[in-house]
C-alpha cells in the first residue's frame, strides 16, 4: 500500500474525467452544461461533469436499444460473454489504484477500504456473473410424449441502473456483473455526489472487450436524467440502489411510462441484538463499533439500532465507546485510517442534525456527537453513539447516513423481536447468543433479508442482498440476481 505523501502525489498527477460515456465515447452533454465535483476531503474541485438531461438519456438509450437488437452482444454464446467479463474483472483489479483514488477523493471514504472492499468487491462481482452465466441451465416442462414445453431465461433487453453515492463502484457492479453477463445493454447514472468511478469504468469495460453502445453511463443529477432514465418509454427494466422516497418515486415513474420492470434497493434502519448469553461480548463490541461506523456510517445495512439486554447494557456500551475510538476520523488518503469523510456538506448537516433531534428527545449522549477535522476544508463527524433510546424517538426510526448508534434496552427475547421489527424496514439484523435455538428462533422471527449470527455484515456474492418491507424488493448478488435482468419465456412445440 502505498503512503499518504504517495497518493497525494498520485491525486495531483491525475487526470480526471468528466464526461458522459455513448456508443464507446466521451461527449459533453447535448447542453453542454456541466457540475463541480468537489472532494468531501477537502473541498477541492476534482472536475468539471458532463450534467446530462433528456437528451441525453434518449440518445443514450437508442443506441442501447440498438445494439442489444443488433445482437453483438446479446447473441454471444454464454461462454464468450464469460471470457469478456472475466477480462473486464481483471483490468478493474490491473487499475485498483486509480480506481481506488478516484473512490476515496469523489466520496471521503478510506483509501483502505476504497481498494480492498470496493475495487476488489467490484472485481469479484463482474467475474463471479461472469462465471455463472454459462452455468445457467434453462428447463423444459414435463411434456407429453407429443409436446415439448421450454423454459427459456432471455435478456430483457435495455437496462437503466441508478445507484447511490456510498458505494459508488459497488453498487454499480452488483448490477452490472448479472446485467450485461445476461447479455443485455445498460445504461448507468451514477449519483451525482460521485461520478468518477462510473465515468472511468466504462472505458475499462470496452477495452475488456465489451461492444461499444453496450454500458453506457450518463452522469447527473437525480431530477433531470435520472427522472428521464425511469419515465422512458424504451427501458425495459429499471434497477435502482438509493433511498425508500426515491424508490417510491421511481415506481410511480414506472406506471405513468411503460410499466418497466423496477427493481429496488433501498434504506434501512437495521437492529443489531446482543443477548447477555453472547459468545465473547468484547468481539460482541468490535463488531458493533464497526456497524456504525465502517463507510462513516453510510451504509445500507449499518447497525443503526443497538439491541442490548438490559442486564449488560452499561458494561456493553462501555466496550463499544471503547472500540470506537479507533474508528475517529483521519485523512482518508491515509492508509491506516479507518474513517473518513462524510459525502458532502449536506449530508454532514443531516448527521448533525439528527445529532441535536437525539438530545432534544432526551436520549443520553455518550460520544462523540461533534464536527471533526474542520480546518480541513472537507467533511468528517466523530462517530455517536446515543443511549437511553427508546423506538419510537426520531433517531430510532428515521435512516440518518452517518456514523450515530442508537442503543435499545429489552428484558425478554420477544420484546428485542418486537422492537427490532418496528420499524419500515426489513434490510438487516444481526443475533448475538451462545444459545443455539435462540438464535434459531429469533433469526426466524426476525423480518428482514438477511440475518446474522454471532457476527455483522457477513456474506460474499453467493449469497442473496436485498430486503423485506420498505427495504426494496428483489435481490442483488447470487443467482437469484438474475431474475431481475431476464424474461422467462414459455415455448410450447407441438411435436
Ligand atoms: P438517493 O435515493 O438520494 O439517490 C440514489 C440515486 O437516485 C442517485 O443516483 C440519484 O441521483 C438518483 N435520483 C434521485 N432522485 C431521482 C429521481 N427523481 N428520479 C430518478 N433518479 C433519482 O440515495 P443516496 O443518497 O444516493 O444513497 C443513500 C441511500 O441508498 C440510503 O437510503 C441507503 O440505505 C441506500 N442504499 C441501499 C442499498 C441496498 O442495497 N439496499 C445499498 C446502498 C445504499
């Protein structure tokens, strides 16, 4: 890994670019018009980009449309397809360090985790679909002697794939491993809050070999292209990883255009439930430090909501202050700094907003709860942790983004249960017990995606992503990914 004094040199020979990414080339929006991309590390400006609109979005889902029709990808047998993406994984890992700079300058987060978990997370998503997309049999119905019944999966053809700002690059892989392994043509908007990632993959994917027109990526802001991305009436299907009022937006889009298929990612306010009967409460606290604080809290599973037994609460929340001190703010170029900068000034002014909604509730703050690292320029918030909450407190239901850790008193197993699925959500949970039919039984009872046991955050792309409730519908990751970018087609032969 390379010093802070070698990625500051590194960031200052950069070349950035800005531009949308049509048919295999960098354009200008048809406006002309572009937005300063400011780094949350400092508040300098990275680039101009390229703020794309209508125009844009219906000449860059034309050409989408054409070349999925013309079959140059599409058509492909399943196996070349492999060979490309597993080529396009291997350049996105052959360019980690750029991919990882441009991550940790467009959106704050530690240069650590910008390489280790985003590039390589991304790497690993575009060549596991890679892989399993010639390991996907079709079916054929049980037929009659004088009928064949085929069950066919087919492209569904034009793809348009907004994704949030907090794991700008990953979030755009899990869609775009299944999307284009499946054979279909995309068309990405990135957040406008961080473009650069985005913007600089799809170069990489054409080199990989991917056909021109194939991926393309309109940068822009939410109202204007993305807006004409899901009111379209040529997309076919409508991925989206973002929060719960977009999402709802987005299916509204979606019935007054022309019922594209919407597939939702969105927030959560996940509990995290430790039993007094917890393996190893210290291990217990690393975890929930980590919850609350990995990505600066800006995490769609974080673990917002501490569940603690009420008979070790204060011993627990002492551990869990501790371990958090290592995760204060430092330079995120620094390769041993674990937290970085918050997105933007916006989103430091909702953390420090809800920080003052949790006093005036009167829950008991117990650290941190300030602005860091002001003469900066950027953006960083020591991370919080509130005790004394109760659910129904604003802080206890509203997703806040940000590194503020709400914690929960319960007596009974039913009473965690209880609390922890009042809420609109159902992304994540997670289980702390040495009781194994506790943990059985609770994991069961709990309504949400995905459940942890004895640990937070874990899974890799074999397993389901997504959630119940107002956490979304479908799943990203593993096979079952794949139902969002086919059609099953029923062929019946009479023989
Ligand atoms: P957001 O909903 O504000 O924006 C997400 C994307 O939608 C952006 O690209 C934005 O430009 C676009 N957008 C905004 N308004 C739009 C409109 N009217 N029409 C079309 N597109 C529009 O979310 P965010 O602040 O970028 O990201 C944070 C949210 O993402 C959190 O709620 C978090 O929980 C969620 N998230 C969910 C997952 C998951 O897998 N469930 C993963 C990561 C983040």
């Amino acid at each position: 890994m390379k010093t802070r004094m070698e990625w500051e040199a590194y960031a200052d020979s950069l070349s950035i670019n800005g531009q949308a990414f049509v048919n295999g080339e960098y354009i200008p929006a048809e406006s002309g018009e572009t937005f300063d991309c400011l780094s949350p590390v400092d508040g300098r400006l990275l680039t101009k980009v390229a703020s794309c609109g209508e125009d844009d979005a219906d000449k860059a889902v034309k050409n989408a449309r054409e070349t999925f029709s013309s079959g140059v990808w599409a058509h492909l047998p399943p196996a070349e397809r492999k060979k490309v993406m597993i080529r396009f994984a291997d350049l996105i890992e052959q360019h980690s360090d750029e991919l990882a700079l441009l991550e940790t300058l467009d959106m704050g987060k530690p240069i650590r985790y910008s390489k280790a978990v985003d590039v390589f997370g991304a790497a690993r998503a575009i060549r596991w679909s890679g892989e399993a997309v010639d390991k996907i049999y079709d079916e054929l119905a049980p037929t009659p002697h004088n009928e064949i019944g085929m069950v066919t999966r087919e492209p569904v053809g034009v793809v348009a794939a907004i994704v949030p700002w907090n794991f700008p690059m990953l979030m755009a892989c899990w869609k775009l491993g299944p999307a284009l392994a499946s054979g279909n043509s995309v068309v990405l908007k990135p957040s406008e809050k961080s473009p650069l990632t985005a913007i600089r993959l799809a170069q990489i994917a054409v080199e990989a070999g991917i056909p021109k027109g194939v991926l393309n990526v309109l940068p822009g802001y939410g109202n204007t292209v993305g807006q004409a991305l899901a009111l379209h009436m040529d997309v076919d299907t409508l991925v989206f990883t973002g929060s719960t009022k977009i999402a709802k937006q987005l299916m509204i889009y979606a019935g007054q255009s022309n019922m594209k298929r919407v597939w939702l990612e969105a927030g959560g306010k996940s509990p995290n439930i430790v039993f007094a009967d917890a393996p190893d409460l210290k291990a217990a606290a690393a975890s929930a430090a980590s919850a609350i604080a990995f990505n600066q809290g800006e995490v769609c599973t974080a673990g917002s909501r501490l569940l603690v037994e009420a008979s070790i609460k204060d011993t627990f929340i002492d551990l869990v202050v501790e371990e958090l001190k290592s995760w204060h703010p430092g330079h995120p170029l620094d390769p041993e700094s674990q937290n970085g900068a918050v997105v933007d000034g916006d989103q430091l002014a909702t953390v420090l907003r809800y920080i003052e909604s949790g006093k005036q509730e009167g829950a008991a703050l117990v650290h941190g709860g300030e602005q860091v690292m002001e003469s900066t320029g950027g953006f960083y918030v020591a991370p919080t942790v509130f005790s004394n909450v109760n659910n129904n407190m604003v802080i206890a239901r509203e997703e806040i983004f940000g590194p503020v850790l709400s914690v929960i008193s319960f007596d009974t197993a039913e009473e965690a249960v209880a609390i922890a699925n009042d809420t609109d959500y159902g992304l994540a949970a997670s289980v702390w017990t040495s009781d194994i039919s506790k943990a059985h039984k609770t994991s069961r009872d709990l309504r949400s995606g995905m459940v942890w046991v004895n640990h937070y955050d874990g899974g890799d792309m074999t397993a389901p992503f997504g959630g119940y409730k107002q956490s979304g519908n479908g799943r990203d990751k593993s096979l079952h990914a794949f139902d969002k970018y086919t059609e099953i087609k029923a062929t019946w032969i009479a023989l």
